[in-house]
C-alpha cells in the first residue's frame, strides 16, 4: 500500500490510490488472523519465552493494527469524494507510509526467529 500510495503521489493516478485502499483493507482484515497465529506459534514453538524478539514483534503488530485502523477511518469518515490535498489526505498519506517501515521491522523479526543464528 505505501509504494502504491507513493507512485500516485508521483504520477498523479488515482487508481493507484484504490489499489492501496483495497491492500490495506485485506491487510486489516488478515492482521487479526496473523497475530493469533503468531501468539500459537509463539506459546508452543516456544514456550511462550518473552525474548526481545517477541516484545518487538508483538509492539510492531499494535503499531500496524493501529495505523490500519486509522487509515480506513480517515479514509472513510473524511476523504470519500474529496481531491487529493488538506490536512486529512496528507494525514492518510504519512500514515499509510508509516506502514512500510512498521511491516519491514514484522519482517525483519519474523527473520529473525525463522533463522536464528
């Protein structure tokens, strides 16, 4: 959603915007899923051992909860029908950027406990 969101910045489509929205719609639909799966994994995998990873994995998945949550809920409630630009759509904008480094660090840390080293 965020490169999506970044090349209609640049090239001004507004199909692009929509391609993002429909990501970061199934984004918030599958995180629920992806968190329970994570926490199972987690208790038996694991033991259920709180290490560093896990704190910031779990801390990453409420941040991107988050910032999903307040994406559609600007998208929703102020920007249907309005053209690009104000304070709502530049907020939509850096949230959903926001969203990139947020899903890299999941990545990075679900690396982590896939490979350790």
């Amino acid at each position: 959603a965020s490169v999506l969101t970044l090349l209609s910045l640049y090239v001004h489509e507004p199909a692009l915007q929509k391609a993002a929205l429909y990501n970061i719609i199934f984004a918030a639909l599958a995180t629920p899923g992806s968190v329970v799966t994570g926490l199972l994994s987690w208790y038996y995998n694991y033991s259920g051992i709180w290490t560093h990873i896990y704190r910031m994995k779990t801390l990453l998945s409420i941040i991107l909860a988050v910032l999903l949550t307040f994406a559609l809920t600007i998208h929703f409630a102020f920007l249907p029908g309005s053209a690009p630009g104000g304070l709502w759509y530049w907020l939509y904008t850096w949230i959903v950027l926001a969203m990139a480094p947020t899903v890299m660090g999941l990545g990075y840390y679900g690396g982590k406990i896939t490979f350790p080293s």
